[in-house]
C-alpha cells in the first residue's frame, strides 16, 4: 500500500484525486479510466520484459504475456470490426507521438515528404513543427514538411484546395487529424487524394477513436493504409496507442516500432487497452460517445448564444474551439481565471492565429470526462453560464503588445482575478455540482 510505504507520493496522489473529483475536467484529450483499466495498468504484468512479437520474442516466459498480447490485437480488430486478412495491429507503442515517429520511419526514408495539417490550425506536433526555422519535432527534423490549412472563411478543410496542394507538393505520405478540429473528417477524400499523389494516407484519429469505435465519427479504415489513435482520450483507456496498418505495411510497422524506437513493451499498459476495448464494445459505450457529442454541441450553441465566436460554427465531436479575438483578449488569462473557477481547458491556438503560442487567441474545451461523470445538456447549459461569466470578469485584461511586459501582466492580473467575487462564486457552484457526479 502506498499509503503505508510512501506518504509523500501517497499525499499527492490524494491531492490530484480530489482535484479531479471537485473540478470540471474539460480538456478534450483526458478522461477518467476505469477501475478496472487502473488496476491492470498497476499489476504485476508490469514486471515482464517481452521485446519481440507474440511467438516471436527474444525473452523466455512469455506464455502468458503472449496470450494476453493476441487477444488484445483480437479485441482491437474486433472493435473496428476489421478483416485479419487485410489489417493487423501493433499494440505496444508507448504513447501517440512515439507511434507517429514509427509510422514515419516504417514509411519513409530521411528527408521525405509529410503533408500533414497546420499545428495552429489544430495539427499536432508530431506530424511536424518548426519555429522560427527550427525544428522541434522529430519529423521535421528528418522530414521535409508541407502544411495544409483549414479554408480561411469556413475554417473547415476545403479538399479541393488539399487536392490542389497534393498535386504540387507530391507528398510521400498525407496525414490527417489534430487536436483542436471540430469537424468530422471526409476520410474517402483524404484517402483519394493520397493515393491519387502516390502517398499513404495515415488518419491519426487519436482524439476520436472512441467516437469511431461507437460509430458516431466516420471510420477511416476503408481509405487508409495506416491509422494510429491513442487510447486514452474517447477511447477511455490507459495512456497509450495503437497501429493499425493493411497487412502488407505492417512487417515495417513492427520493425519501427520495436527494435526501430522502443524496447520491451508496457504489458500492463496493453492489459489496460485491452479492458478499455472490451468496455468500448458494449452498449453503453455507444450512448456514452454520442452523449459526449451531444454535449459538446450544447455546449457550443449556449457559448454562441452568448456571443462566442466557434470556430467553424460548432462541432461534429467532443471539442468546442472558442476563438476570442471577437473579445480583444489571449485565451491564457481566461484559461487560468476558469481554473479558479474549477473549470479546467486548454488555452489554445485557433485558426489563423497571429498570436504567439503561449498566449494563443483561443480556448479548448472538450467532454469526454466530464460524459463519463454522467453529465448531460442540463449540466452543459449551467457551465456554459459559468464559462461566460468568468470569462466576462477577464474582458479588462487586454495584452499589451510590449512581448516582455506579458508575463508580469497575466501575474498581476491573476492577482486581481483571485479577489474576484463572482469568480469564487462559481468555483463554489461547480464544486456543488462535481459532488453530485462521481468519477469511476
Ligand atoms: C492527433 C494526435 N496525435 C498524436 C498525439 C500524441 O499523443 P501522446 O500525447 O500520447 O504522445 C496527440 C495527443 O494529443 C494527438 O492529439
């Protein structure tokens, strides 16, 4: 018991265990895992080294983790209802950017082309960024980047355009998805265009696997040749992620992937994506991802209707993209006034942002968590109130252009916004409502 063993990290994690419990977790990429998942993930399957495939290891005493490992390929087959004769799955990839950097070294040789969605449009880092000419992911570092954009007016992707940009650019491989895109993504177009170009199309569904695996986002399976997802967003498992690939690319896969740039598996995290797997095929599961939609576009009309800016208009998922420029303030000082308030989100770049990263235009906030709490368009109308009042409290904090001055800024302002009354109001009001929904 680590409550007995180590008190220090035993405190912590009591501490982060009410935090999670009395505050409205509402970044898109988090969730609350089961008890079940929590208790493979801290089992002894921890202790075995298994580099190598099922049956094909370089460790003695592998009967068991072997079982295991075949039956949560079987389960993750099964649940995006694939053909073993055409798709295989490598489930040992420690997390999602390590996954990508494998598919891209199965895939491609040094100083090939990615064609991938611009970060602050709401691509992810590991389909490639520089800043100010300096690569800051692997991919851009061995890789030759080409960004597509969201079109400027709708913020939506226009495949037209992509098409066009393919045709130029000639991408050794096209990716899609990201982390802050509302919108479903149009995979037959995105596959056409790839193989129209002569590339592998890789869907990145990381943050709506769960969606896709309950059928409530469109499956990316038909059109493309790789497709990766973490499985601790919608997916509601263990920190981890999953490869899928058409049978002919995974020898590379698996090459990549282990001896390429990992060592012995997590078997106690497969164990964990296991249960998430044989949990997503129930039922529930599917009310669950489309309650989580559900909330997500309440969420996004009540903050419209408040005078919000989203982007693209709403959303087809679990994330809502608020973009504040209409208000003249950064998404930071907002993000940590609603943290005081219990109400935890990303601040977060939006389409076309001039803003630097660290005090982007926009906010994020998604539902996956706070669905799992049992939350429903009754509870999405009362935050939507919340968010706009915190966020109104902010509205005289104004950036001010001087780069250095910044920081001291949002320190003084926050100051400020501790005393705020309304604020405290509503954190006592969200603490009232967390107490009413448990976390597993
Ligand atoms: C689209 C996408 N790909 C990859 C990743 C990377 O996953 P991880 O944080 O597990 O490395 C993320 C994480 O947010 C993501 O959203």
């Amino acid at each position: 018991m680590i409550s007995q063993s180590d008190t220090s990290i035993a405190t912590i994690i009591k501490k982060e265990k009410l935090r999670q419990t009395t505050q409205l977790q509402m970044i898109p990429s988090e969730n609350y895992a089961s008890a079940a998942v929590r208790d493979a993930v801290g089992s002894i399957l921890m202790n075995k080294y298994s580099e190598g495939q099922p049956n094909k290891r370089y460790y003695q005493g592998m009967k068991y983790v072997d079982e295991l490992e075949l039956l949560v390929e079987q389960r993750a087959l099964d649940l995006f209802k694939l053909n073993p004769d055409e798709w295989h799955v490598n489930v040992q990839p420690y997390s999602g950017s390590p996954a990508n950097a494998e598919i891209l070294m199965a895939l491609l040789k040094p100083k090939d082309k990615i064609m991938a969605m611009y970060l602050t449009d709401g691509g992810h880092i590991s389909h490639g960024w520089s800043f100010k000419e300096r690569p800051l992911s692997f991919a851009s570092k061995f890789f030759t980047i080409e960004f597509y954009h969201v079109d400027q007016k709708t913020k939506v992707f226009d495949y037209d355009e992509i098409e066009k940009q393919a045709k130029k650019a000639k991408p050794n491989i096209l990716i899609s998805g990201g982390t802050a895109y509302p919108r479903d993504i149009n995979h037959k177009k995105m596959g056409k265009i790839a193989h129209s170009v002569g590339a592998y199309y890789l869907a990145d569904v990381s943050h709506e696997a769960g969606l896709v695996a309950a059928n409530v986002n469109a499956s990316p399976f038909k059109y493309a040749d790789v497709v990766m997802m973490t499985t601790h967003k919608t997916l509601r498992g263990p920190r981890g992620a999953m490869i899928f690939a058409r049978k002919i690319l995974i020898e590379q896969i698996d090459k990549a992937v282990f001896p390429g740039l990992q060592g012995g598996p997590h078997n106690h995290t497969i164990a964990g994506i296991g249960i998430a797997l044989s949990e997503a095929m129930k039922p529930e599961f599917k009310i669950y991802a489309k309650q989580i939609i559900k909330n997500a576009q309440t969420l996004a009309l009540e903050l419209k209707k408040r005078g919000y800016e989203i982007v693209s208009g709403g959303t087809d998922k679990h994330l809502v993209l608020i973009d504040l420029r209409n208000k003249d303030i950064s998404g930071k000082i907002p993000a940590r006034a609603l943290e005081m308030a219990n109400i935890i989100c990303n601040f977060n770049t939006v389409p076309f942002d001039s803003a630097p990263p660290l005090y982007p235009s926009g906010l994020r906030l998604g539902t996956p968590a706070i669905t799992t709490r049992g939350m429903k368009e009754k509870e999405m109308k009362k935050i939507a109130v919340w968010i706009d009042q915190v966020i109104t409290e902010t509205l005289e904090f104004k950036l001010p252009s001087d780069r250095k001055e910044r920081s001291l800024f949002v320190k003084n302002a926050m100051k400020k916004l501790e005393k705020n009354k309304i604020i405290k109001q509503v954190a006592r009001e969200v603490k009232q409502l967390t107490s009413k929904f448990l976390i597993p």
